[in-house]
C-alpha cells in the first residue's frame, strides 16, 4: 500500500483519551529529550540516530525488534549517581531492571555495587568479574543452594528478608566455617504511590519483616545472637516507579528509629542502612522525573538530621536504583506491519513484537510513548494503539499515542524507556522469539543480548 492511499483512521477529537494524550503535540517528529535516551537525535534525512548509528542501519544489521541501548548514556546516569552519592555511600544497580554481562562490566567499571536477587543474576555477575564483595544478594524466598553459593563466593551483603531465613542463612554461614554480613529487610509501613504491584513497604504482602508490632526488633534480637552472622544494618524498599519523596523521608525516619531502638536496647550501632531503589522515570512527557543529585541530596540530609535527634553516628547510606539507570537508556525498535483503522474509535498499528517484549503496560497499565524513526513525516497526527502480534486483545504495547496518519506498514517505530523490567520481564509467549539487546556507542552497534532463535526453543523442549 502506498503512503498517501493510506486511510488516515479516525478523526482523533472524537475519541481523545484521558491523560496525557488528551491533545496531540504540536509536532511529531520532536523527541521529547526527557523520554529518550541522551545521544538520540535525527540526521539529516530525518532518521533518528542514537550513539551515532541510524535505526535504519540498526534494523538491518540486528533486525526487528531489538531493543537498542545507548552505552554512553548507561555509564553517564551510572556515573551521576555515583558521584551524587559521594565516597560516605554506596549504590547498587539493581540487577532486576536489565542485567546482562556487558552491564555487569559498565557497572564496574564505573564504580557501581550490584544487587542480584537469584542465582542466576548472581551468576551472570560473577561470571562478568564483579568483584563478589561489591554484590548484594536479595530476594524473599532465597533457596539453600541459592544462600551456599552466595556465602561461598564471598558476597558482600545478604538482605534476610524473614525470620526463617535469619536461621537459614546463620546456619549455612557457619557449617561452611563463614561470619557473613547480612542486613536485615524491614517493612515501615509506607504506602507508596505507585501501581499497587510494585509497592512494597505497605504491611500487606510478601517482603521484609514488619517493623509494626516489634517483629523488626526481634529479628534484629534473634540476628545479633547467631555467630555466622554479622548484622550490618537495616534494609527499606518502599516501591518502584516513585516521584514523590515524602515515602523516602518516612522510610528513613522509621529505620533510623529502629537504630536508635537496637542501640538503646544491645548498645550497638549498626553501621548501615539501605533505602532501596525505585525513582521514577519519565516514559512521556507528562513525567518530571527527579536528578540524582537531588534524590542524594534529600536522602543524605534526611538521615544526617534523624541520627542528629537521635544522637546516633550516621550510618553508611545505600541506595539501589535499577530503574533510573538503565530505563532511561533504551528503546524497542520495532517495524509496522497491518495497520488496523477503526471507525470512531482509533487505529491499530501491530508491530513485530509486542507483550513479550514489553508486558508493563499490560501487567501494570504502564504508559508509554512512541516515535516514528525511519523517516520524518508532516501528515496529521492519527490517534493509534501499538499492539503485538499475539494472541490476546491486552497485547497493547502504547495504549493511547499520536503517530503520523500516513504511516505504512516497513516503517520502522521505536518505544523509549523500555530499558528497564522490558527485555529482563520478556517470555516466549507464543513461542515468539526474545529480541537482542544491541548496545550503540561512539559510531558502532554491538549486540550484547543476541536474539533468541528456534534452536533456543528447540533445545528446552526434550521431549
Ligand atoms: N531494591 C529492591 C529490594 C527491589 O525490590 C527493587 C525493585 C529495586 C531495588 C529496584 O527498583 P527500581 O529502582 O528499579 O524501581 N517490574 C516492575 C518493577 C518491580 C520492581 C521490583 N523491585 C516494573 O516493571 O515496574
């Protein structure tokens, strides 16, 4: 079908969503800086290019879809938190947002600690080098193997998350002759503002153990009493994909109260304390999303101030941004196939890959935005839905965006901010292929991920 013949689809006043789409933008080839990775632009013909390699060269060199991420922009967001959180804290990426070997070493070489929270994260850091004392090893239902190989290989924190695993832990440590240093995670009973999936420091679901009714205490009571322990400190992740600070802040009141408790009741001061990840990142333009300097900025004064009251010594702060790394730093690079117009209500644009690639905005309503790539274009904006090609009516990649009315099946489209819990969250859903990773930089693409084939499909299914 030829571009011009291409029905436009629905007059979009009709049939306007809520939101932040409730109004086209002035111009659909602008990319929105916040939303894309930081070395994207457009060349001169109009094609968008990222770490100074056009997507058209991309697709044809690794196919579609990829997800493409932008190297420098990784180490650069790597970097700031790093230097925002100084020499007096640490920060670990989290290992869960997207984690490959390539990272591992990024991570590394920029000075960053890492959280796994399995064995098979683990062993992806071990086996890129990171140094074992520089990981951090979570998770609420940690398996014995899991724990031997943690403590064996030397990490240099486990975050207990239960009081059976207090036990389980002590007791592993110790048979293999080890004193391992542990954190203990707690929930403080904050409800953060995010999709209730992916709020964690509310009372009501499986992590850490709560600080309500004393069980914090006890557990730091039984903690301190076991010889292949050494409690460290005091572990709090309120959420994932926050904006407002004000969780933080009740966060770090409560565990620097729970410190001040261990210090009035064992004449102990733990060392440390850990506030987690989970910063919010701009997926449209709707998001203000906060620096890293100002995230250290709030975290650091707010601790500082409650052990003041407290009369404590401020204890080592860490943080764990996952998100707010890699998300940023990515995009799926996908081309049009069947597009669907429908009368008064939208038009269907299916791509090449779809909720197996991306299952956020099924999984949690997720918002995202969507750029035409291949080309610029001055048709009028046509309200559009980007969906999969699976076999569910919810393979919805962009729920509600405004792409160019004359776009045509081989164009090729991109979705940012897919760096994060995208490629690390995909399934074979269908039998539908993983896509590669391809990291850009300085004029060069490199895959880092490679693509998932047949064979790799075949070779599970033994029977
Ligand atoms: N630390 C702990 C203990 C965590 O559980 C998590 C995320 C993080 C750090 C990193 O959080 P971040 O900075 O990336 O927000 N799949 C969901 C997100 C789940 C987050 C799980 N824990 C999503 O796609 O939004």
């Amino acid at each position: 079908m030829s571009r011009s013949a291409h029905p436009a689809g629905p007059r979009h006043a009709d049939v306007l969503p809520e939101g932040h789409y409730s109004a086209p933008p002035a111009d659909l080839n602008t990319l929105d800086r916040k939303v894309w990775a930081q070395t994207v632009g457009r060349n001169e013909d109009g094609v968008v290019t990222v770490g100074g390699v056009d997507v058209k060269a991309l697709a044809e060199e690794h196919g579609t879809p990829a997800y493409i991420v932008d190297e420098a922009d990784f180490r650069a967001r790597a970097r700031a938190w790093r230097t925002a959180f100084g020499h007096d804290a640490d920060v670990f990426y989290a290992g869960k947002a997207f984690l490959s070997r390539a990272v591992v070493r990024w991570l590394h070489d920029e000075g960053l600690n890492l959280d796994v929270c399995s064995g098979g994260e683990l062993a992806t850091a071990l086996s890129a080098g990171m140094p074992a004392d520089r990981i951090a090893f979570h998770g609420n239902n940690k398996s014995e193997q899991e724990i031997t190989r943690a403590v064996e290989s030397g990490v240099g924190r486990i975050v207990l998350d239960s009081f059976q695993e207090i036990v389980r832990v002590a007791h592993i440590a110790q048979s293999l002759g080890k004193r391992q240093r542990v954190q203990i995670r707690i929930t403080v009973g904050v409800e953060a503002h995010t999709h209730e999936f992916i709020a964690t420091a509310h009372e009501d679901q499986k992590f850490g153990i709560p600080l309500a009714g004393g069980q914090a205490a006890e557990a730091v009571r039984r903690a301190l009493k076991l010889d292949g322990l050494e409690l460290i400190g005091i572990h709090s992740h309120i959420g994932s994909q926050i904006f407002d600070m004000s969780g933080f802040e009740v966060a770090a009141h409560r565990v620097v109260g729970l410190l001040k408790d261990i210090r009035d009741e064992h004449g102990v001061e733990l060392p440390e304390i850990d506030l987690g990840g989970g910063l919010g990142i701009a997926y449209t333009s709707a998001d203000d999303p906060r620096e890293p300097h100002e995230i250290a900025k709030a975290l650091t004064e707010i601790v500082s101030r409650e052990c003041e009251a407290a009369r404590l010594r401020t204890p080592r702060i860490s943080v764990e941004p996952g998100r707010a790394i890699v998300g940023p730093t990515a995009f799926t690079l996908y081309e049009v196939g069947t597009i669907k117009p429908l009368d008064g209500l939208r038009t269907y644009v299916s791509v090449d890959g779809g909720m197996s690639d991306n299952i956020r905005t099924a999984l949690y309503d997720a918002e995202y935005s969507v750029a035409l790539v291949s080309r610029t274009s001055d048709a009028e904006p046509m309200l559009a839905r980007v969906v999969g090609k699976h076999c569910e009516s919810g393979d919805i990649v962009v729920k509600d965006a405004f792409l160019p009315a004359d776009l045509a099946p081989g164009d090729l489209i991109a979705v940012p901010a897919t760096g994060a819990y995208c490629r690390s969250m995909a399934s074979n859903y269908n039998h539908v292929l993983r896509p590669p990773v391809v990291a850009v930089h300085d004029g060069e693409s490199r895959v880092i991920v490679r693509r998932e084939t047949e064979e790799d499909l075949l070779r599970l299914d033994v029977g």
